[in-house]
C-alpha cells in the first residue's frame, strides 16, 4: 500500500526573515524573546514541532460583540467628524 504526501504549501513572496538567533530553554523550560513588543503570548505546539507564537491584547478580538464593534466604529467615525463632547475637568479628582 502506497502512502501519499501532502504537497508542501507554496511559500509566500514578500515574507522575510527580520531576526535569526538560537535560544536555549532554562531549566524551567522557559525561552526569552529579545525585542518583543508585547508581554503576553499565545503558543500554539504543533506535532511537527512548530510553534506559533500569537501576539495576546487583554480580550481576543473574537470575544468582543458585534454591536459593540458596531458602537466604537460609530464613535470613531464621530470622532474624526468633531462630533465630540466638551471636555471633562478632572481636576477635583487629582490629590496634591
């Protein structure tokens, strides 16, 4: 019996390698990104031993409903037409 392969997906053009370095996990098992720009991740392990490392924001964009994308798309667009409240003195707020 034959076995098929799956043909390796086309790579993409325009898709660089920015940096390349070698790491190695402390006895933790635990890695450091050097210039990362957010602190938190989402890994993703593959079986092939690829692992996905997903920039995390405090909610995933998923979580958030439609009618409140729906409600900050309005606001930002009022935003940008001067559609704006006078400004709020927070001042009473602040202790010296």
């Amino acid at each position: 019996m034959q076995t098929l392969k799956a043909p390796h997906p086309k790579t993409r053009t325009g898709i660089a390698v920015v940096e390349d370095y070698d790491v190695a996990a402390d006895a933790k098992k635990r890695i450091s990104l050097r210039g990362a720009k957010t602190k938190y991740f989402h890994v993703k392990a593959f079986s092939n031993g690829f692992y996905l490392l997903e920039p995390r924001v405090l909610v995933p964009p998923q979580a958030i409903s439609t009618r409140s994308l729906k409600m900050l798309d309005k606001s930002v667009g009022n935003l940008r037409k001067g559609l704006v409240s006078a400004p709020i003195d927070l001042t009473a707020f602040i202790e010296d």
